[in-house]
C-alpha cells in the first residue's frame, strides 16, 4: 500500500505504517503543482528584493541583517550547520520516518517556499530506506525541532549519517549520508534560498513522536481495562459501578466507554449472574476504574485531536501565500498546541498506572484479596509468592510521577530572548516514552497477579478474562514455587507492548471500543 501525502488526510494510523511497517509514500500530483506555484512566487519575490525573513535575512535575533545575492545562495547551507546541534543517542528510526512525513505533508499545501525537488528527495528517501541519523535531545520545541530536523536536513547537501536499510523493517547500516543516498540512487539536492529553513521549521519530531505514542497510549488503555477486568473479577467485584446506565447519567463519553468494555469482558463470568458473594460496595480503585481510566480515555482523545490537526497544517515560519502573494512570518512552529495536550495524555497514562497498582495491591494484600492466599503464594510464610513484585511496580511508578510534571510549562528563554517563549515540546515527547515503557512493566504485572489469583478461584469466568489468562499462560507458568521473577516480569512488559493479550481477546468478544 503507497500512502499518500496531500497536506489534509494524514492520520495517526497512516503515520504507524509509514513509521513502523515502511509502507511506501507518495506526494499528491495537486500538492506537487502547489508546491512549484509557491516557489515561483518566491523566486519573483527575491528578484524584487523583497524582504523575506529566512530567505534574504539572518534568523532570529539576526532577523534585521540582510543578505546579499551571494549570501543568499550560500546562507542555507550554514544555517543548516549551525542548527545541527543536537546531543545523545541517535533517536528511534520509527520516530525520524515519521517526522520526514510529517515536513513532506506540511509541504504538500504548498506554504513553504522550497524547491520541489526538496519535497520529492524527502519521499525517496523514505521509500528506498535512508533515515537520517537525529540526535534525540536538542530542541525546545519552538521555531521547530530546528537541531534534529537539521541534521536530517544534513542529508540533502550529501552530508550528515543515515541509517540505510532498502528492504525495510528494523535496525539499517549507519553510513555517511553521501554513501547512503549513493547507495539508494538518491540524487541530492543540494539547498538553494529557503530549502533549507523549510525543511527545519515546524515541530515535525515532535508531533510524530506523539502521534505514535498515542497510537501506543489508545492500545494501552483497552489492554488496562483488560487487566482490570481480571482483577475485578478474581476479586469477587459488585458489578454495578459497571453499568453503563451509571456513567451515562454522568455523562462522560470514555467512562461510558470504558464501563462497556469491562462488562463485554466479564461475559459469561458467574460474576455476572449472582451466583457470587459480592460486597455491598468495593474500594474505590475497583468501582473508579471506569471513571479513571474513562478520563484518560478522555484527555488521550483530546490530544489524538490536536496531534492530527497538526499533522495536517502549515507550520512554517514565514508562510507564503501564492493566491494572495503574500508573506507571512508568525509563530506556527510553536509546539505547544501539541506538547500541552501530550503532557496530559502522559499524566492520563500515569493515572491508569497508579490505580492498577492499587488493585494489584488488593490481590497480594491478605486483609483484602477476599480470601485469596497472603501475596498469591501457595505456602503463604514458606513462599512470599508476588510480595516483590509490588516493589517493581512501586519503583516504575514513582518514575512515572517524576516524569508526569509538564514540561510544556518550563520555558527557558533563548536566542538572545528573541525566542523567549518556548514549548519544550520535545520533553513532553521523550518523557512520554519513557512513561508508556513503565506503564508496559506496570500492568504486565497486574495481569501476571490477576492471572495467578484466577487460578486460585473454582468458578466460571467471563470470555475475555479467561482468553487473557489463556494468553498470559503461555508465556509465564503459574507460581506454584517460588522463583526468580525478573524474567517473568519482563516477559509480561514485552507481551504487553506488542498488545498481544488485546489481540488475542478482540478475536474472542469483538472489537474492544
């Protein structure tokens, strides 16, 4: 399947394949004739000696310094060096791919001013499997991700590293750039007036970062719901905090949502039908779950919203206006349209974390696993059973709380205070990835203990629940004896993020909403 780029239809779900299945990329003919119009119309302005920030000028506090015809050919080139800044590992191949199909879809409106053959290396190299090598940490998430997005910009002057990989998949050989394009059969370029500012200037890492987490955030969520179905019902949960009736009166669409699934995965559980001595009313970490994670449901949606907005809009600075010939310089690089709402999704996923260690806690805690053996052990005293790992879970947890303060708040002034207001949009999307790396530990090992207290209980469970246990069981034993842990724990955070578990239970009670 070729995915193509036109500036409006780019979703969340096209990006992954693009991202992380290399699906092929296109650029719209329309977006292409767009893009030849606004070079035009920026070469007559350059004729004229029209005033361009970035085109005729310095950048930033050198904004009033203008360049002559001589300047003006060789500025992109030192702009480009003086912007490949950034510093630490080279970031995720996933993440790059994405953000070179974020820039080629900001291009395709035809706003930017570049040269069409800038747009047309960009999907090349996407195609024939060069990824720029991008150090992850530099920018602060305003005027764009300008350190990462030069050094992949590197690679349209035959400079710069790659990764190159031609048939796909993970992992490449990091090459020069030159060989690597050589090795694809990728002319380059080269930039000329604007090139190279239009292939910097908007937050590309950043919205493609968090266009994948959320992705990520969205499978996650189901997957909690899961978990807490387990833990629900191996606790001889009321089922009345889960009628959807309640929430409806409430009124908030995700703890509806979320309400509606647990339900759908208790199906046929003797839970459901009386049979079962249950409380009159649970603790609030059983009967909040759907209000909880119904609000992260919530605030991910939010910002699923405001990540495609800015998949598909213009950000550049300045922006070209071919129809009405104008220039416009502004802000629309600024990241935190999107690092706002990713810091509350990041939080969300903090929040649905520390409620399923509270559970967790339930089914170790002999005072409150309703009958269930002290830690899940089989010789409670002999063996300690899942004592420690509570202390695992407790470890990620705090991490997730320190990396839950916002970063879209923690501007720091730059460029001689001429950028003295920045997003740190760039933060948001790292920590979120090391949050969503926690929270894959986190309910790995709720499952593992729901699991395992299922196993204690002689009744008939629900469809998903028991497909869950089914599949959890194929890769962790029971605990009959102790054992080493770490191996399990591990094994239960990878079958978590590859969303094993949510696939093998949508085969078995539908699509989970």
């Amino acid at each position: 399947m070729t995915i193509t780029l036109d500036g409006s239809s780019l979703t969340i779900e096209k990006l992954v394949a693009i991202a992380r299945d290399h699906e092929n990329v296109q650029l719209a003919p329309e977006a292409l004739e767009r893009i030849k119009v606004c070079r035009a119309m920026l070469e007559e302005k350059l004729a004229r000696k029209e005033v361009m920030y970035g085109t005729n000028t310095g950048i930033g506090e050198f904004s009033e310094t203008m360049l002559n015809d001589e300047q003006v050919k060789e500025f992109q080139k030192y702009l480009i060096y003086n912007h490949a800044a950034g510093i630490g590992e080279p970031a995720p191949i996933e993440y790059v791919r994405a953000a070179l199909a974020g820039r080629i879809n900001v291009h395709a409106h035809g706003n930017s001013g570049c040269r069409p053959e800038i747009t047309l290396t960009l999907v090349e190299m996407l195609n024939k499997g060069v990824t720029p090598v991008v150090c992850q940490k530099g920018s602060v998430g305003a005027s764009g991700d300008l350190a990462p997005m030069a050094q992949a910009a590197l690679l349209l002057m035959g400079e710069g590293e790659a990764f190159y990989n031609p048939v796909g998949g993970a992992g490449g050989e990091r090459l020069p750039g030159a060989e690597a394009m050589q090795r694809a059969g990728i002319p380059v370029p080269g930039l000329q007036a604007r090139d190279g500012l239009a292939a910097i200037n908007g937050s590309n890492l950043l919205t493609a970062m968090s266009a994948l987490h959320i992705y990520d955030m969205e499978r996650f969520i189901k997957q909690a719901e899961i978990a807490a179905a387990m833990t629900i019902e191996a606790l001889l949960g009321n089922l009345k905090p889960y009628n959807t009736k309640l929430h409806e009166l409430r009124g908030f669409r995700g703890a509806v949502t979320s309400a509606k699934n647990i339900m759908k995965l208790l199906e046929g559980s003797d839970l459901t039908t009386g049979k079962m001595k249950t409380k009159v009313q649970d603790a609030y970490s059983m009967r909040s779950t759907p209000q909880v994670i119904g609000a992260a449901r919530d605030a991910i949606a939010y910002a699923r919203a405001q990540v495609e907005i800015e998949l598909n809009g213009v950000g550049d600075n300045p922006i070209f206006v071919p129809e009405l010939k104008l220039t416009l310089t502004g802000a629309n690089f600024q990241g935190t349209p999107v690092s706002l709402p990713m810091d509350m999704a990041g939080i969300a996923i903090t929040m649905v974390c520390v409620l399923s260690e509270r559970r967790m806690n339930r089914l170790t805690n002999p005072a409150l696993s309703q009958g269930l053996p002290d830690f899940l052990a089989h010789e409670p005293g002999f063996y300690s059973g899942m004592m420690l790992s509570q202390y695992t879970a407790d470890h990620l947890i705090v991490e997730q709380k320190i990396l839950s303060a916002p970063a879209s708040i923690q501007s720091i002034p730059a460029a001689a205070d001429q950028e003295d207001f920045v997003s740190m949009g760039l933060n948001t999307a790292l920590k979120n990835g090391q949050i969503l790396d926690n929270a894959y530990g986190v309910l790995g090992i709720e499952f593992m203990a729901a699991a395992q207290a299922l196993d204690f209980r002689e009744f008939h469970p629900g469809k998903g629940t028991q497909c869950a246990r089914g599949v959890i069981r194929k890769h962790v034993e029971h605990l009959h004896v102790d054992r080493p842990l770490y191996n399990d724990h591990n094994t239960m955070k990878e079958l978590v993020k590859r969303g094993e578990i949510l696939t093998e239970v949508e085969k078995v009670v539908g699509p989970l909403d």
